[in-house]
C-alpha cells in the first residue's frame, strides 16, 4: 500500500504529519487545466516517477531513473507522444529535464493527464521552487530540501491531493 498522500492545503502542502511551505501555479489552481495556463489543475493524481540528476547528487531512491543529458519532456498537444518523455533530437514542443538551474535536479512525476488528451496539460510535477513565492508554470514545487525530504518518503503510486478555492 502507498504511502498517506500529499495534500495541498492552502497553508502549504501535507505529507506524513508534516507541513511544507510550496509554490504552485502562476494562475493559481483550475478546474479545467489547459496546456499553458499557467495553472495548478485540481485532483487526485498519484506519483508515477522520480527523476533525479546523477551529476548533481545520488540516487535518491531505489526506484528513482535518471535524467540522461538528452531527456525532453512533450508539450505538444499535436503529437501522438504528447505527455510523455521524449529524447532530444525532438522536433515538437518540449521543456528540457535537464537544465543549467536545479529545478529539476529532483522531480517527482506525477500521472496528470497519463492519456495524453490533446490540450489538457503536461508535466506536472514536484520540484524544487526557484526561491519562496515565486509561482510555477502548473507544477508544485518546494525548498530543495523538502522535496528531497518528500521524495525519499514518497512511493510510486502515492495520491497527490489538490483540493481548494478555483481563483
């Protein structure tokens, strides 16, 4: 059985008896989540993958894959892999999974959208938080150290819950 999930409450996000201070969304939170919003989309997901920097720290987990110098993420609604990792060479929309800053020297995938419906949004995932206060582009995202702290706890299959006020 999966772990207690993760809650986000709008004091921050919950986890095995601990509160975490988190960013979301540059839009705030959305019922009706579109690629590009800006958006946190409201539900029930669970984590279906951690990723990790192998050149910047250690495995976290014996679960976690690493993120390879090539590794792309789909953004683009239009292609049959929307959603989904791709690997560079990749001629549609991608965001890089490794990037010059930390952000995503630990990410925790979430199956937002695990079909792959044109236009309902990807990659959303945990991460870590440019600095407190600054929104995501949809993603949660967290002091460096909370969300090594989460991932290190955290299982596949464990529920993220995102629950709240639409703004």
């Amino acid at each position: 059985m999966a772990p207690q999930g993760l809650c986000l409450t709008p004091t921050g996000l919950t986890f095995l008896g601990r509160r975490f201070p988190c960013v979301i969304g540059r839009t705030g939170l959305t019922d009706n989540k579109r690629e590009g919003d800006m958006a946190t989309p409201l539900g029930t997901w669970r984590i279906s993958a951690l990723l990790y920097r192998p050149d910047r720290l250690p495995r976290p987990a014996p679960w976690a894959q690493a993120i390879r110098p090539r590794d792309l993420w789909s953004d683009d609604s239009a292609r049959p892999d929307y959603n989904q990792p791709v690997t560079a060479p990749y001629a549609g929309s991608h965001e890089a999974l490794r990037r010059a800053d930390p952000l995503y020297d630990l990410v925790l995938v979430t199956d937002w959208n695990a079909a792959g419906t044109p236009g309902k949004g990807s990659a959303i995932f945990l991460h870590q938080w440019r600095r407190p206060g600054f929104p995501t582009a949809g993603c949660i995202a967290f002091r460096r150290d909370h969300l090594h702290w989460i991932a290190a706890r955290a299982a596949p299959g464990t529920r993220v819950i995102v629950r709240g006020m639409v703004g």
